[in-house]
C-alpha cells in the first residue's frame, strides 16, 4: 500500500508551520521574553533558531525523508540492526509526555475562549481576574473536561489521516492564524504608550543578560520549533521526494520566529499601555491579557480573537505530538489508523489528567519535589528535547553515510557544496556541543 503523504508543498510548509507555531509562541515566548530581559533575549533567541535550529531541523527532514516511517522505524531503516532504534522508541515516549501537559494548557485556552464570548472578563478588577484563572485551573472537574475536549478534537483531526485530517486542517487555520495575529498587532501597537512595549521587546539591554537566560533561549528555540523529538521527522516523512528540504526548512524557521515576535508586539505594548507587570510569567495570557482586554476599546471582540487564534495555535502543534504516536502504533505495530489514534489518544488524555489535576486536587503529589506538570515540562524541555537534538545531530553528521545526506538535502540533484560543508560541520560539532552546554546547564553544573 502506497504511504499517504501530503498533497502540496504548501500544504507541507502548513503543517510544519502549524506544529512549529503554537503555544509556545503566543504563550511562552512574551513571557519569556517578558522575565529575561527582552530585546537581549531576544537576540540570543535569534542567533539559536537560525544558527542551530535551521540545521537541527534539516536533521530531522534528512532523517525523516530518508527513512519513510515514524522515528522508531526511520532508524531501523536507515541503520538496520544496530540500536538507535531506541532513540525513536523515545521520540514516542516524548511525544506523549509532552502532549499531555500541553493539552492541559491548551484546555484552558477552550474555556477562556468560552469566558471571552460570554463577556466574563467585564467590569471585573485585577484582583478579581487573576482569581477567576486560579478558581477555574484548581478546579477538580471543568479543566478536566477541556483538557479531554481538547484532546478528542486531536483525535479526530489524526483519525482522518495525512491529508484529510492533518493537512486539511493546517490549510484554513495557519493562514486565519496569521490574519488574527495581524489584527492583534495593528490594535496594540496603535495603542497610545505602545512604544514603551516595543522598546522593551527589540532594544537590547544586555545587563539584564544572565547565563540563565542564554540557557532559556535555547530550550525556548527547542521548543519553539517542535526540534528535538521526532515530530518534525515524521511530518518529514510525508514530504515529496522532489521538495527542497532546506528552502522548507528556513521557510518554517522564519514563520515560526515571525509569529513569536509578532505575539511579543501584540503583548507587549498592550501590557505596558495598561501598566501592568511584563514579567508575570505563565500567567501573562490567561490573568494580565484579560485585564487589558478589558480596559480596551472593543475589547470584547480583541479577546475572543485573542484566545481563538490561541486555540488555533494549540491545535495545530498538538495533532503533530499525536501523530507521532499514531505513525508508530501503525506503521510498526500494524495497527489501523482508527485503533491507533483511539489508543493514542486515551492513554495521552489519561496521562494529561495527572497534569490537569496538579493545580487543584492533585497539588500536593510530587515526583521529585514538582507537580506531575512541571515535572513533565521540565523532563521534556530540559532532558528530553536538548538529548534528542545532540542524537539527531550526531545521527546525520557521523552515523549517516555522507552520500545519503547529500542526496536528501539535494532532492537528488546538486546542493552548494560551500552551504553543505556548512551545515556539515554544524551538525557535527557546533550543534551538539552548544546543545551539551544547555543541557548540563539545566542539570544545575553552572549554578
Ligand atoms: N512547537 C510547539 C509550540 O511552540 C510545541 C510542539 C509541538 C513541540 N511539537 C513539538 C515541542 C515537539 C517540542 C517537540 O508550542
């Protein structure tokens, strides 16, 4: 039987974007940005994406195109009988740690969607809507109910397949995401005290640059665009044979990195125009946003905008993670398409119940002195993924024959032998030695 792929390159670049954007971007990023310094972090952020990112990335396509399956069954391909199988064993593994946090997460993002259209933010003060967020996230039912919502929307886009459910999908909400974004932006940046915003976000005060934050940076590129487990391997593997993986690749790079920053532009002035605190971390979007929703003209309409294009985002990054799991269970444990997803999705939606309940009844349950949520985000951002991408890396840069990278980067044609001796010696060296330093860094070896 013939492996389903995607049926254009723009539909390609979608789905990609769309796992690569996501919560993370409109999310994590102001945040991040908002409590590291902004415009320093920023640049350091910059120099990772396309400095590390871009080749990390082509790693993975290289990986992905080559092998033609799921990451545990790329690996067996490419290098049969040897164990970096493994490594795609836990790519799965990953992938189903961190879809159940991000689906508790994307579950508030439904539920504030629903407070945005029944005008639940109005008249209300700071205080009042800073409770609002913490009543309804400890809450030992409704973020439940979401963060299963949530998922069986996943599934149901995964079971329709490759074309029909994913890239369908990807097709109407990246660019509706993009045209939500844009509204945002005009809004708050014609804001008045909007500069002070973007002066935050783009000049770079480097005093306020700590190791710390360098770290951050490269975990947040990680993140940011879904590197370092395998997801972007198996959308790889959907890819034609005839595309050109690198002008994919910066294609992707450069969307990604455009949405953070324009969510930083639409954040950031919003939050210095109202005067409250940049560095509120997590809780910028679902206790600070509202606030200043609330204190805008139209806010009622910029809020619902607001947390659709978020839910939008959510859910084109979320169905990537599954989808990892529904390649394997498939591809190498012979499953159909709609078994695989049902078992997918029920164990990750169990999983994501332990998460959803660390903020209420379960608070007090820790492994290793955290919640089941932040353990489960701090493994996978700061064990899993930084691991991942020096394996992948060296996977291509020393496993691979040279001949097969070649011949994948160049679609079988010619690739720039300068840009390819290049991406060589990043691959081989720079890459997983920087990523090394990330990962003993967030062991704690430089505090
Ligand atoms: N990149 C997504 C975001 O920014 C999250 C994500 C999707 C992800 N797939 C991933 C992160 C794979 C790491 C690995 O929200």
């Amino acid at each position: 039987m013939a492996r389903e792929g995607f049926g254009s390159r723009f539909g390609a670049i979608m789905a990609l974007a769309g796992s690569a954007v996501g919560l993370g971007n409109i999310w994590k990023f102001p945040y991040e940005a908002g409590s590291n310094g902004g415009g320093a972090f920023m640049l350091v952020y910059l120099f990772f994406v396309f400095v590390i990112g871009i080749p990390v990335m082509l790693s993975e396509f290289v990986i992905g195109r080559r092998g033609q399956r799921n990451p545990f069954g790329s690996f067996k391909t490419l290098t049969p009988g040897t164990r970096w199988f493994w490594f795609g064993g836990l790519s799965i593994f990953a992938a189903a740690i961190i879809l159940s946090y991000y689906g508790t997460v994307a579950g508030w993002t439904l539920e504030y969607v629903a407070y945005a259209i029944g005008d639940t933010f109005h008249g209300r003060s700071s205080e009042d809507i800073g409770l609002l967020f913490s009543d309804f996230v400890s809450n030992s039912y409704k973020p439940l109910l979401w963060q299963v919502g949530f998922m069986v929307l996943c599934g149901i886009i995964i079971m329709s397949g490759v074309k029909n459910g994913i890239e369908r999908c990807v097709k109407t909400m990246m660019p509706a995401l993009f045209v939500l974004i844009l509204l945002l932006d005009i809004r708050a940046c014609t804001l008045d005290g909007a500069a002070e915003g973007l002066k935050f976000l783009f000049v770079p005060d480097f005093s306020k640059l700590t190791f710390n934050s360098v770290l951050n940076a490269l975990g947040q590129s990680f993140f940011s665009l879904s590197l370092g487990m395998g997801a972007l391997m198996t959308y790889a593997s959907y890819i034609s044979r005839n595309e050109n993986l690198t002008s994919i690749s910066v294609r992707v790079v450069v969307a990604d990195t455009f949405v953070s920053i324009l969510a930083g532009m639409a954040i950031l002035p919003a939050v210095f125009a109202f005067g409250v605190d940049p560095s509120a971390g997590p809780n910028l979007v679902y206790i600070t946003l509202p606030q200043v929703f609330d204190a805008m003209p139209l806010g009622y309409v910029w809020g619902i905008v607001f947390f659709v294009l978020l839910t939008f985002a959510a859910l084109t990054s979320a169905i990537s993670l599954l989808e990892v799991c529904v390649a394997y269970l498939t591809e190498e444990l012979k499953f159909k398409r709609l078994s695989a997803t049902a078992l997918s999705t029920g164990v990750i939606a169990a999983l994501g119940v332990l998460c959803t309940l660390s903020f209420g009844p379960m608070r007090d349950f820790t492994i290793f002195g955290r919640t089941f949520f932040d353990a489960f985000d701090a493994l996978s951002s700061n064990i899993v993924l930084p691991v991942g991408g020096i394996f992948i890396c060296l996977f291509v840069g020393w496993k691979m024959k040279t001949m097969s990278v070649y011949s994948e980067l160049s679609s079988g044609g010619r690739y720039p032998m300068g840009m390819f001796r290049i991406f060589m010696f990043i691959v081989k060296y720079v890459a997983p030695a920087a990523i090394l330093l990330i990962l003993l860094g967030a062991i704690g070896i430089f505090k």
